[in-house]
C-alpha cells in the first residue's frame, strides 16, 4: 500500500481528538448521572424517617403543633451529626420562602436531617429547584413536598405593585416578579383581600406545578410514593393551615 493510501485509511478509522473528546465527556455525563440517581442500599441514617406520603405528612402536623403550643422537642444535635456524616434520608422535603420570619425546621419541630428544604423569595420553582426536588424524590426517598408561603408576603406584595403600577422593580428582582405574576394576575380576577388570594393562588399553582413535572415528580405521583401538598404559614400565631392536597 502506497504511503498516500495508508494515510487515508488511517483518516477513516482512527477518530479525530475532537470526537473522542466529546464521546467520553458524554460517556463522563452518563455514569455520573448514574451514579447521582443510584439507590442507596445501606441502612439509612434516620430509620424513623422511612415514611408512607401520608405518615410524613401526619408527622409534619404534629410538629407544627408542638411548636405552635410552645412545646417543642429537644434535640440532640451532636449524636444526629455524627449520624448524618455519611448521608440523610429526609423524611419531607419544603419549598419555602426565604423570608428571616419563616423557618421550616422550626416550624415543624424538626432536627438535622428531617427536611431538605428549598428557599426562594415567594417560594416559586424554578428550574433549579424542580431539580433539588428531583433529587429529593428519586435519590434522597423523600416521600412528600410541602409547598410552604406565608401571610403578609413581600414578595408577592411587590408582584402585584408591579404590576398595578406597571414599573418593574430595580436590579434582578424583575425575575421574581415573572414568577410570581401569574398568580397574582389570577388574584386580581377575584374578590376579597388581593394580598391573601394572591399567596394562597401562589401556593397552589407550585403545587401543581411541582405535582406535574416530568419525568420524576409526576411518576412518583402517579405510583402513589409521593404526596405534594401546599400551606401558609401565619406569622402572629405559626400555625400552618395546610391548602391544595393530593
């Protein structure tokens, strides 16, 4: 074979440094989301948090009552470190407002590694937070999501100045208010406190938002393993009426 043809052969056979990069960032990406979704088979760190979506959530009214009565539990954060060093299985996971007045772990009387919680001025999801419930849901076991808002909410608040006044906020908060205008577009078609209907609307289109998101949420749904329910959380007495169940 002549050194021109040899060449050629190689050229066709032998992939190009591009292409064999590209193959294996994409084999890299497979086996790392592989890995990421793997199931844990070892016991898990907290046993009593292995709950059915009803259980969880059962479990999650208790506490708040507690903390509501001012009878909180004590809890032994030393040992439950020591506990979760080497992973958690939350038995709820909460997407909350990031207002300082709201603390789900409070609320609900909870300790380290009860609640994976998610927190976002006007507790919307979006695309990053879908993808923390994901994980909840298909890695952690999570068996329930609560979706939690709260009265007096600034940032549904400023959603619907905005849009009354037709000003968008300053600096990055517009994107808060595209989340939540929906909602509070929806409120303005009803009666009664604007502020109130807005929040509770709010809640339950994330609820139903959360509920349908494919492909994991949804199927769990549907399988019966998860529960996605909404609340508000009232600031003078911190009781949370729980809204929009499944």
């Amino acid at each position: 074979m002549c050194d021109k043809c040899s060449e050629a052969l190689q050229r066709d056979t032998v992939p190009s440094r591009r292409s064999a990069m590209l193959f294996g960032a994409a084999a890299f990406g497979l086996a790392f989301a592989g890995n990421a979704f793997a199931k844990e088979t070892k016991t898990p760190p907290k046993p009593q948090n292995v709950l059915s979506p009803d259980a969880s959530l059962k479990r999650l009214t208790e506490g708040n009552a507690r903390y509501v009565d001012g009878v909180s539990r004590r809890h032994d954060f030393k040992h439950e470190r020591e506990a979760l060093a080497g992973g958690q299985n939350p038995f709820a996971a909460v997407l909350s407002c990031a207002d300082s007045r709201i603390a789900p772990e409070y609320a609900f009387d909870t300790g380290r590694g009860d609640l994976f919680v998610c927190r976002v001025a006007g507790n919307f999801a979006g695309t990053e937070t879908i993808a923390s419930m994901e994980y909840a849901v298909a890695v952690l076991n999570a068996p329930l999501i609560l979706v939690l808002g709260h009265d007096s909410c600034g940032a549904v608040d400023a959603t619907l100045k905005a849009i009354k006044d037709n000003k968008p906020p300053p600096g990055h908060i517009p994107s808060l208010v595209d989340a939540i205008a929906p909602a509070a577009k929806a409120a303005m078609q009803q009666g009664g406190d604007l502020l109130d209907k807005a929040i509770r609307q709010n809640v339950i289109d994330n609820v139903a938002k959360l509920k349908s998101a494919a492909p994991i949420l949804n199927a769990a749904v549907e399988q019966g393993k998860l529960k996605v329910v909404g609340g508000i959380y009232r600031l003078t007495t911190g009781t949370v009426d729980l809204i929009a169940q499944i």
